[in-house]
C-alpha cells in the first residue's frame, strides 16, 4: 500500500523553528519528486519546498527561500522540510506528495498525498 506519513507540526512562537518529516511506505521516495505545500484557512494549497529525484536539487517559494531547508534520507524513505524563522502567515496545513519527475510545485503534477500536519504559529 502506497502512503505518505507526515508528522512534526505543532504550536509554535513567531520566530521559532519546527522540523516537519514526510516518510513513505510502499515505493521508494528517491524515484519522485517530493513536495511540501500548505493550506491555509480559507485559502488555496499552495507550493512550499520540493526535492527531486535522483540528484536531489530543491525549488523554494520565494517567501520561505532563506528560511525552509528540504532535504531528504534515503535510508529512512523520508523527506524533512526544516523551517526555521516561523512567521505568522506561515501558519497552515502542510502535506508533502510524491509526484513524477520534474513537478516542480504543480500540485496536478503529484500523485500520492499525506494527511497532513498542522503548524500554528501564535505568540
């Protein structure tokens, strides 16, 4: 059965830092483009961070580039988006997806979707 597991979202202060992980079971994440995207109450899922396939190279949305890290183990079929200087508007429900080669951030593109996690982002 093919799944994608997200975890690490919680309540956090502005300013402050969460570790997000995406690990998959039934397929082998490394053979996909990996994306983070968010939702935000009343507003349209959205593009974050994605790596993709075999050499690994990551696309950022301009608001998180400098703030977001994705990166990915291959040893633990997972992908981590570290976020760091957490902003109020960053506040949202973020899902990761696996999708083919050259996705980019076009969610059509992405395939298999987790449940997602939300990050809170209040002082």
């Amino acid at each position: 059965q093919v799944q994608l597991v997200e975890s690490g979202g919680d309540l956090v202060q502005p300013g402050g830092s969460l570790r997000l992980s995406c690990t998959a079971s039934g397929f082998t994440l490394d053979s996909y483009d990996i994306g983070w995207f968010r939702q935000a109450s009343g507003k349209e899922r959205g593009g974050v961070a994605c790596i993709s396939a075999g050499d690994g190279s990551t696309y950022y949305e301009d608001s998180v580039k400098g703030r977001f890290t994705v990166s990915r183990d291959n040893a633990k079929n997972t992908v981590y988006l570290q976020m760091n200087s957490l902003k109020h508007e960053d506040m949202a429900v973020y899902s990761c997806a696996a999708g083919t080669v050259g996705a980019g951030l076009l969610a059509l593109l992405y395939e298999h979707w987790g449940q997602g996690t939300q990050v809170t982002v209040s002082s």
